[in-house]
C-alpha cells in the first residue's frame, strides 16, 4: 500500500524526515528526484543512478507520450519494463510543458489542445487523458493535469488558473479511483501564482479532495528568490501535514536546504544534469566551473570530500581536458558527480533532522560557501 510517515522532525525549524511506502520500494525523504525526461536521466544508466543513492527518477507525460510512444511503451508493461529500472518513478503530469510551450498550446475547460515540438502534429490532453497516459506508463506516482501561469500573472489570471487546476483535480481524481489497476498515488498541484490568499484557497481546495500527496506548482517560473522563498514558506503549512509535500521543478543545493527548512519533502530539477553537461560542478564548497584554466594541471579530485566514482578515479585536470574536448565521457563523469552530490546532499539532511540539528547544519552548510 501506498503510505507516507513522519518518523523525526526538526524541532526548531519545520524540516522532517518521513519514509513513503510504495510497491516498488521506500523512499526516505527529502528526497531529491533526478530528471529522467524521456525515460532516461541524461548520460547515465540505471545502474550508475542506483550507486548514486536515487531511490525514486521523475518521467515525462508529454515527451513520452509524443515519442516514443505509448503504443511502444505498452508493448513493455510499461516505462519501468522499457527502461529496466525497478525503483519507484513519479511522472508529470504535461502541465509545465504546455506552459513553457505556451505558443502551442490552448486551454479550455476540457483540457489542453497543442501542437507537437517534434512535428507539429496536433494533439489533446484533458485531465482524464493525462492520467490515462500515466497509469500506462505505470508511474508510482502520478500528477494532475494542471494549468501553471508565468511570472508575473496578475490576480485574476492566477484566480481562474488556479480554479480550472481544481476542476481538473477533481476530474483526475474521479478518473483515477476507477481506472487503477494497482496502488499507485496521484498528486494534487496546488497553484495560485504569487498571491498567498490564492496559495491558502488552491490548497484548502485540494485538500478537500483528499489526496495521497501535495504538490506545490507554478514556483521557479522566473520570480525572485525571495518570492519563491515567501510562496513556499506560505503554501507547506496549510498542506496537511501526513501527506508528502513536494516542490515541483526546485532546485539549487541552496533552495533544497532552505526548503527543507520549511517543511517540503520532495524535489525535482533538471540543474544537476543540465550543468554538468555544462561544465558547472556541485562541491561542498559552492560550485565549480571545470573549464577554467586554473584546473588544467590540478591533479585533485572536484571535491577532497565527495565518494562519488568521478572523484574516486579521476583529476580535475582530466575532466577538464574531456569537457574542453568535447569528448562524451566528460558528460557521464560530470553528470556521475552532480547526481552524487545532490543525492550525498539528501542524505546529509535527513541525518541533520534525525539528530535535530538541521538548524545548526543549514548553518554550517552556508558557511562553507562563504
């Protein structure tokens, strides 16, 4: 059975560690979710996902659905089959998708008509056809369809975006209760742009509906920091605190600490993947550009204090050379290095919580980028 627990928390700070309970395995959180877009955590395999500590990757409604397929993806039982990944996946829903290819798509009480990036052909997703999609892709977790607004949108858009992703809410969850055929969990999206009454009404809204988890949508869409920051901080408390929180799309070690602080229980975020293949390095230390110059002789590890294989076998110098190269391998080590850190990071926390120190930990976290 799916299931959430609360087993320590912080107690000067709303930080928590819980174990969530699927059929494919437990998940402790905070957990950090690596980006498998399209059915693949970009330069690395499964294998080398498993000994960088991911329990649970996130899949892509949207770019699964338009390729391969799901006539491909049905032929294996599913995206754990084709993939051969056995841990728990969470899919999205295809909602940040049509917002960020908002010129080519159109939403309508029924749903969302748009245009393929790949080739223009036309397609159609109601909340209904969402869930569908990701009870076939056999997702441990699945999300609503939900319409996230850009930044900034003002108060009336954010009321009546945030009202249509309550209908499609309850929709999902109607379609979902009776189409399951084993114990997965779906997710409400709470959304309400950057107005707090909007935050407190989407969330009182879902929550009324019940579900097995709580998303928080519609952040790390191009607001400060600090708005992002006050949103969150808002929105987690007047989630029901047995359910896991999760801040979809979130993002540097900086944002995982200050929103763990806050109570949130999972995250997401392409930044990992995305800068190792451009060359930034997560260290202990703040991060690391490993095209500079100054790397070109160093025979050291990127972080003295990281187990990852990168540093294990390999010099900054090395993986200079490689990235300057452009050679493939400097893609796989780099990506190796970042999923450890950010997953070695995870772990760090939740022992923090255990030990009621998080307080203390966030500090000397900051302090070592200082």
């Amino acid at each position: 059975m799916f299931s959430f627990e609360v087993l320590s928390a912080s107690s000067d700070t709303r930080a928590r560690c819980g174990i969530i309970k699927t059929e494919r395995g437990d998940i402790e959180t905070p957990i950090f979710m690596p980006v498998g877009t399209a059915g693949s955590v970009k330069a690395v395999s499964v294998e080398e996902l498993k000994d960088c500590g991911a329990a649970i990757i996130l899949g892509n409604t949207y770019h699964l659905y338009l390729r391969p397929g799901m006539d491909v993806v049905n032929v294996f039982g599913g995206l754990h089959d084709f993939m051969k990944w056995d841990r728990p996946i969470l899919t999205d829903s295809g909602g940040f998708q049509f917002f960020s290819l908002a010129k080519l798509a159109k939403f309508t009480e029924e749903g969302v008509a748009f245009q393929s990036h790949i080739d223009g052909s036309r397609h159609f997703f109601s909340p209904e056809k969402s869930v569908e999609i990701q009870l076939s892709l056999d997702s441990d977790i699945i999300m609503c369809l939900d319409e996230c607004l850009p930044y900034p949108a003002d108060h009336k858009a954010a009321k009546k975006g945030l009202e249509l992703t309550t209908r499609w809410a309850s929709r999902c969850r109607t379609f979902w209760s009776e189409n399951r055929k084993r114990d997965n969990a779906l997710f409400g999206i709470v959304q309400g742009g950057m107005f707090p009454d909007l935050r407190k009404e989407s969330a009182m809204q879902l929550g009324e509906l019940d579900f097995p988890g709580y998303a928080i949508g519609g952040l790390s869409v191009g607001e400060p920091k600090n708005t992002m920051l006050e949103m969150a901080d808002h929105t987690i408390p007047l989630l029901p605190y047995d359910k896991p929180k999760y801040i979809m799309g979130v993002g540097t070690p900086e944002d995982l600490v200050d929103l763990v602080g806050l109570g949130a229980d999972m995250f997401d975020c392409v930044m990992p993947t995305r800068n190792a293949r451009n060359g930034k390095l997560f260290t202990s230390f703040g991060a690391v550009n490993i095209s500079n110059a100054c790397h070109t002789l160093d025979n050291s590890p990127v972080d003295e204090n990281c187990g990852c294989y990168t540093c294990r076998n390999y010099s900054r110098s090395y993986l200079r050379h490689l990235y300057k190269s452009r050679e493939l391998m400097a893609y796989r080590l780099n990506t190796i290095h970042n999923l450890h850190y950010y997953l070695n990071l995870m772990k760090e926390i939740r022992s923090a919580i255990r030990e009621d120190r998080y307080d203390a930990f966030r500090k000397e976290f900051y302090a070592k980028r200082s």
